[in-house]
C-alpha cells in the first residue's frame, strides 16, 4: 500500500477540527446544565484528539527527523489545528469543571 501524504494530512485537519469543535460544544452544554452532554462532548473531544494524535505520530516516525516529509502550508495549518485543539480541549474540561462548582455551591 502506497502512502497517500495528502490523504493523511487531510485525516489529521479533519480530525483535529472534531476534537476542538467537540470540546466547545462541552461548553455550550455546560452553560445548560446539561452534564451528560457535555462529558460526552468532552469524551468525544479526547476520541478525535487519539485519532488526530496518532496520524501525527506516524508522519513523524515517517520523516524520521531528517526532512522526509515535505512540510508545506497545509501540513503547518493542520499541526496548527491540532495543538489548538489539545489546548480547546483542556480549557473546556477545566470550564465544565468550574460550571459544575458554582452550580452545586448556588
């Protein structure tokens, strides 16, 4: 099987853009109340970070640190998405967190 590096750049943008996106839909359903939900998000969140994570993995063992891997805007971009992803996702944990406190202690 031939390695497809658009396709896997691709697979790591995608996945990277449903782990932020699930993670600020945790938010929204904290602001409801809505805990399940927003656990679930959370969960959902953290499956398409492994996913987005482990693609990133293989095109680094790919490259092997030595410039095999051509790096062009689209592979910068979808790095980009996947660290502000990572960091989405702790912030809205740590938020979800917070909106459960002040809603027991009120």
């Amino acid at each position: 099987m031939e390695f497809d590096l658009e396709q896997t750049v691709m697979e790591l943008l995608i996945n990277a853009g449903e782990a932020r996106s699930n993670a600020m839909m945790a938010i929204q359903h904290a602001r409801k109340k809505e805990w399940g939900q927003a656990d679930a998000m959370l969960k959902a969140s953290d499956d398409a970070a492994r996913v987005a994570h482990k693609v990133q993995t293989q095109l680094i063992g790919l490259d092997e640190g030595v410039g095999k891997i051509p790096v062009n805007l689209i592979m910068v971009h979808s790095q980009d998405h996947l660290m502000t992803a990572m960091l989405c996702r702790e912030l809205a944990e740590e938020i979800v967190l917070l909106r459960k406190e002040m809603f027991e202690k009120a």
